[in-house]
C-alpha cells in the first residue's frame, strides 16, 4: 500500500497526482516566510498573546502560593479535619 495526492478533477472526482511538483517553492514566496523581504530573513511579529512576566512577579506567585497552601494546610490540621498520625 501506498500513499499517493489526489486533487479534484473538476468533474466531483478525484485524479491521482503523480511525481513531484518542481514550483512547490514558489508557494513559499510570502513576505510572511521572508522569501520577499531585503536579506530574505523573517519579519519580526509581534504576538500578542504571549506577555512574558517578570521573574519577580514569577517568583513572588510561587511564594504567596505556598503560603496560601500551608495556612490552608495549617487550618485544617487545627479544626481537625485532619490528623497526624495512624488511625
């Protein structure tokens, strides 16, 4: 078995294509690849999902995390919810 490309026929079918395409390069001619653009190297795109947080804001989450878990950790182990220990 083999794995072959098909593309419409124009007729609601499908033909087989065969061989290789030798202007499949030209697809990639988009200012998007750089291929257009002085020195051929990529445009800079902004993407602006992506706001990179500061290390210290990085780090001062983590801490206020642990502290929130060990006082909720801490509050059950005082109202008895949980115990230390066997049964």
């Amino acid at each position: 078995m083999s794995l072959q490309l098909h593309r419409p026929d124009g007729k609601g079918g499908f033909e087989v294509r065969t061989g290789s395409d030798p202007t499949w390069r030209e697809g990639l001619r988009s200012s998007r690849w750089g291929a257009s653009l002085k020195g051929g190297k990529l445009p800079e795109l902004a993407n602006p999902e992506m706001n990179p947080t500061s290390a210290a804001r990085s780090a001062a989450f983590w801490v206020a995390l642990a502290a929130i878990t060990f006082v909720v950790v801490m509050a059950g182990y005082l109202a008895g919810i949980w115990r230390l220990g066997g049964a």
